[in-house]
C-alpha cells in the first residue's frame, strides 16, 4: 500500500475540492481492498446517491468521507430524514474515512465503520438552512464519530502507519455479530456497553468498574429501573458472542 496520491490525475481539475475527490477516489480504487472478504473494491462509474465503492467479489457498498488534517468528532454527512430512512432499511453502505496531509498529499490516517454500527442515536440533525440559501429549510446530518467503538473503527492506516491486512480482515469479522441485531434499542445498548468498555482503556475489567457508567447510562436511559442488570446482559451478550471472555470473579477480558 502507498500513501501517496497519484498527482497526475488532478492537474486538469481547477478547483481544490475537485481536485481532492479525485486524488483520494483514485487512491482508494489503487490501494484498498474489501475489508469484508480481502477482494479488489471498485468505484461505481456512474454516481450513485447511496455509495461510491464496491466490492467485485461480496459486493458491499462503501461511502467515502475525506477530510484535511485529522478525521475530528464529527462528519458531515447528507440530508438527516435520508441518512435515518437508510438506517432503518439496512441499505446503508459502510463508511470509509480518509484524513489526508494537504502539503505533502498523503494519506494520513484511513478506517472504515463497518455499517453495523450505524444506530439512529449517532447521527445528529444539524440545523435548517437559513430563509436565504438557496435549499432553504433544508436539514443535513453529521455522523457523530465518539459515539461509535473503537473496535467500529477499523484502520488500515494510523498516523501513516500502514495496518496488516491480516488484522484488517480479523478486526472486520469479530464484530460481525452485530449485524444480526436489527432493533435499534438492543442494539443501542450493545454499542453502549462497549464504548463504556473502551474508555476504561484497558484488556481486563471488573463488573465494578463498569458500574461507574452507571449514572451515565441512567441519564441516557431514564425508563430502565435496572440499569446494573442491563449491564451484566449486555456483558453476557458480549461473552457469548465471543468478543469478551469471562476469567470468573466478575473479570473480564477482551478476546
Ligand atoms: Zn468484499
């Protein structure tokens, strides 16, 4: 994998945003491949409204977000009621991220968000366009990127480090199971009790220490009178799924 966009391909484009769509489209085309089965991807030839890549072999769809300097908390995305109708039909592609270093047209980080991690609750409704824009009352969306796992952000670039496509493909498939969830609620949960996993920063845990979210999942979740026992299901959920193992005592580890 080279981080380097091919510089060539922008010469005949005036604009600096056109100029970057082709540099990181190309880039992606060349030197990415399916994280879902290792396969070639391939940009659609025609724009299609839903995504920009696909694989030529398990044909799952990818959007492709670019962004200066660093990726940050949040991206823009499209129209809200869309990005929400999509969540809801499960069409929605998986998301590529793409931070590039402006001077030297490198890439500089890469990851992907496999779609099952898309939930309603992380996609935020911006504000209407004001009376004078030319779409007036239209309202888009940004996709807030802290919500999401760490394990929901698969890198094949960190800091300009090039990942193992080995890890890629492994990192891809441990989480699968969310796929099968389909109620946002159940699923919301899931995704919750990991990101509180992830902010205790470490492999092994206590139930104890994962109490300590327990006022924070209590704001979120005013109806649920038992949120401790909602916890250790979720932890449940997680062990049987093979993402966390159980070492007794109440500790935890993450496979
Ligand atoms: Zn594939």
């Amino acid at each position: 994998m080279l981080l380097s966009f091919n510089t060539k391909l922008s010469k005949r484009f005036k604009s600096q945003s056109q100029r970057i769509r082709v540099l990181t489209e190309s880039w992606v085309n060349n030197q990415v491949f399916c994280p879902a089965c290792g396969c070639d991807i391939k940009h659609y030839e025609n724009n299609k409204p839903v995504a920009d890549f696909y694989c030529l072999n398990c044909k799952e769809e990818y959007e492709l977000k670019s962004k200066r300097d660093s990726i940050g908390n949040k991206v823009v995305d499209g129209a809200y009621r869309t990005m929400i109708e999509r969540l809801q039909s499960s069409c929605n592609p998986n998301f590529f991220l793409l931070s590039y270093n402006l001077r030297s047209l490198k890439v500089s980080d890469f990851f992907v968000i496999p779609k099952h991690f898309f939930v309603p609750d992380i996609i935020e409704k911006r504000n209407p366009l004001s009376a004078s824009a030319r779409r007036a009352g239209w309202i888009g969306c940004n996709i807030d990127l802290r919500s999401i796992p760490q394990s929901g952000k698969i890198f094949f670039v960190k800091d300009s480090r090039i990942q193992t496509k080995n890890n890629v493909l492994k990192s891809w498939v441990k989480t699968l199971f969310l796929k099968n969830e389909k109620e946002p609620l159940a699923k919301g949960w899931i995704l919750d009790v990991m990101s509180c996993i992830d902010k205790l920063g470490k492999y092994k845990f206590s139930l104890t220490e994962i109490y300590f979210f327990e006022g924070f999942l209590r704001k979120k979740y005013p109806q649920n009178k038992h949120i401790k026992d909602k916890i250790r299901q979720q932890l449940q959920f997680l062990r049987n799924k093979g993402y966390l193992k159980f070492l007794g005592r109440g500790k935890y580890e993450i496979t």
